[in-house]
C-alpha cells in the first residue's frame, strides 16, 4: 500500500515514515521541509496542505492518508493556526474522497479537552479548547470526520498527551538547559499536579494498532506510568545529577506575568501552556489497553531518554531537525530569570 504522511518530516512524522517503511509499505511524504535523514526509498514532495493543487498531486493512487501536519502550539500563530489546522485539513479531507483512500489516520491534540477536568480526561469528556491552537484543530477535526464519513471512509482521530523521546526539544530544552546547569527548575503551584506523557514510539506503536483494527474512532493516547509533575522532575534531575531544585511558584501571579510576557512575545510559554500546567492533565487508558495495546514506557523513561538525547546533539553541536519540536526554543525573557537561579 502506499501511504501519504502530511508533515512527514517532524518529529512524529519521521517516526512514522521509518515504521512504515520497516513494515515494507510505500511511503510518500508531503511536508514544506525535507528531513536531512530520510531514507531515499521514502518519496518526498514539498508543498503545504494549504495548497489544494499540491494535496491533490500528493494524494495521487494514495491507500492511506496520515495527515499530522499542523502548526504546533509553541508557534504562537494567532489566526494562522486555522490556515493550516482547520483549512489544510479540509483541502486534505476533500482530496482523499476525491483519491477514494481506504482510510484517514488524523493527529490531533489534547489541546482540544481546553482546561482539564478534576480526575482523568475520558471519552466522554466534551472537548472545550481555550485558545486559537486547541480551537483550530478541533475544527480541522470536524471537517475531516465530516467529509470522510460522508464517503464512507474510516477516521481514526488520535489525540496523544505531550509526546517525548530522544529528539524532543521545542519547549523541554528550556527544562532540560536548565537541569545541565543546576538552575531551580520552576513549576506552576506545588507541583502535586499529575502531567502524563507519551513516547513517540509509543505513540507509533499505538498509530499502527488503530490501522490494523481498521476502524473509526477517536482515541486519546498516552502512557499509563506516571507521578506528579514534582516526582517526575525530581527522580530526572537525580538521573541527571543535577543540583536543580523544584520550586513552586503561585499559580494566579504566575499565570498573570506569562501571559503579559507572552503577549509582548517576551515568553516563549502560550496559554495553552500556562493556563494548563498547573492543573492534573491525564487520559484514562483503559479503553488503550482493553483494545490490545499497551506502552513500553513510563514518564520517567522517556524524560530520561529526551534529556540524554538533548545532552548528546548538544556536545555533537549537530543540527537540530526541521520541525519545531526538534529545535530548543527560545528562552526570550525566561532567560533573566534562570541567570537569578
């Protein structure tokens, strides 16, 4: 079969493309960056989902549509997020019914749930975004779910918790620079709140469990081993032998100061970010491990992996790879505050 992965080239996208390719199956790749390691046998056309003549060349004798191209929460885009998330989604949905594809794996977010309920997020949690980033994907889900169910073409919408492994940088290289240098490690409230994650081959492992049971769903993925955000930290910063503490801050002057700065673009922290971290934001696996699926890591695991990675593509000085997630973020204002740490 031939599979088209839209934002094939980002941090899940590569992780995809490898297994499939592993798998035997064709790979073809619509993204507006080139991944510098893909492998050759992987096709790769440039273009975005925002051009309808390009998704419609991409989509060209397709079986499979894995659409995870968005612009991602960090990227602070305002009302660019719905050119990408809400109508590239929809030029992609109208031209995989036009292609006739078998199927639709879409990549969402847990952005959409907006602020997490007291207790787990469930599948009968009704999704209320609180920001542009949360909103846009939620209407870019709406309109693949619509048009693809109208042709009879099964969606599978996955919705992972905050994905990590080794290459994950984005917003967790501000954490894991901080560690290096044994700054105080700060964190919103007392730090009790239970934050769970997702390895990205965890995530893969889940993306072809949901192609082989071939049918419609949404599922929310993430690991079914975690603490508190404080306990995660923590048990990292020994792995790490750091001289970092954990220090909470107050959550409503804490809240107030990041969006101030974030609105004068002196924080790199959205309020998808600082209006969430605070708070216990965690999926019920149940319905995950009924199906037959079950992940290999823990939060730990993966914090431990994503913090030797950052270490090593930091002493190899290498190049970081093309998506956001791949590249340290900037720390703007936030780095005043670790020089006092």
């Amino acid at each position: 079969m031939l599979h088209l992965i839209t934002g094939g080239s980002g941090f899940i996208g590569t992780r995809l493309a490898a297994r499939l390719r592993a798998k035997g199956e064709r790979v073809r790749v619509l993204d507006v960056v080139d991944d510098p390691a893909r492998p050759a046998d992987i096709e790769f056309l440039p273009g975005s989902v925002t051009d309808p003549a390009m998704v419609e060349a991409a989509m060209a004798g397709v079986d499979v549509v894995h659409h995870n191209a968005a612009l991602v929460a960090q990227a602070a885009a305002g009302r660019a997020y719905y050119d990408v998330n809400e109508h590239g989604t929809r030029i992609v949905a109208d031209a995989a019914v036009c292609a006739g594809v078998r199927m639709v794996m879409h990549l969402s977010t847990t952005a959409v749930y907006g602020l997490p309920p007291d207790g787990p997020i469930t599948a009968a949690t009704v999704p209320r975004p609180i920001e542009d980033y949360g909103r846009s994907k939620l209407a870019g889900e709406r309109a693949m779910q619509a048009a693809c169910q109208n042709a009879g073409i099964p969606v599978v919408t996955i919705r992972p918790r905050v994905t990590l492994g080794a290459g994950r940088l984005g917003i967790f290289a501000i954490l894991f620079d901080w560690i290096r240098a044994s700054r105080r490690v700060y964190v919103i409230g007392d730090g009790h709140q239970r934050q769970q994650f997702i390895h990205v081959d965890d995530l893969v492992d889940f993306h072809m469990h949901a192609l082989e049971m071939g049918r419609s769903g949404t599922w929310n993925v993430g690991t079914d081993r975690f603490g508190s955000l404080r306990e995660d930290l923590d048990a990292l910063i020994g792995h790490a032998g750091s001289r970092s503490r954990v220090t909470g801050l107050p959550v409503a002057p804490s809240k107030a100061l990041l969006h101030a700065l974030h609105t004068v673009g002196l924080s790199p922290l959205t309020a998808w970010h600082y209006r969430t971290y605070h708070r216990d934001c965690h999926f019920d696996v149940a319905p995950l491990l009924a199906s037959g699926w079950k992940p290999r890591h823990s939060n730990l695991d993966m914090l431990r992996e994503s913090y030797d990675g950052f270490l090593a593509q930091s002493r190899a000085q290498g190049e970081h790879g093309p998506s956001p997630h791949q590249r340290p973020l900037e720390q703007r204002a936030l780095r005043v505050l670790r020089a006092f740490s």
